[in-house]
C-alpha cells in the first residue's frame, strides 16, 4: 500500500488546501497504481514548527514563505 508523507511548515496552509492536497495526491496514486489501492494509499501531512525548517542555513517562519508565494522575495 502507498504511504506519501509531505511536511510543510506550520502556519502555511489551510486544513482545506491540506484536504486538497491529500485528494490530489491520492488521484495521482490512483492513477499510477490502480483503483483497487485507493482504499489503502496513505497520506499524511506534517506540520513542521516555523523556524524548524531552514534552507541555505537560514530558518523559514509561515511569514517567509507567504512572502514567497506573493513573489516579495525570491524562493
């Protein structure tokens, strides 16, 4: 059975853009593997405490990332 585990930081998205996610990414399972597995494909979603999370060696908060999204500053 599948199991897709994504981790984003705390604060970024929505509980409806989470159940976007986990619907998508269980049709793309679907689609990959079958429609018998749909029953038993597996998706979790981490959240990840902001400022647990770093790139580049530079801590990311919620607030960076929606900087990013809006294109203030460069991803």
């Amino acid at each position: 059975m599948p199991l897709v585990n994504v981790k984003v930081i705390e604060n970024v998205f929505t509980p409806e853009q989470k159940s976007r996610m986990i619907k998508k990414l269980t049709d793309v399972m679907v689609e990959i593997e079958g429609k018998n597995l749909r029953s038993n494909t597996l998706v979790i979603i981490e959240d990840i405490k902001e400022g647990d999370w770093a790139v580049g060696g530079n801590s990311l908060t919620a607030k960076d990332v929606h900087r990013i999204q809006r294109g203030e500053i460069a991803a």
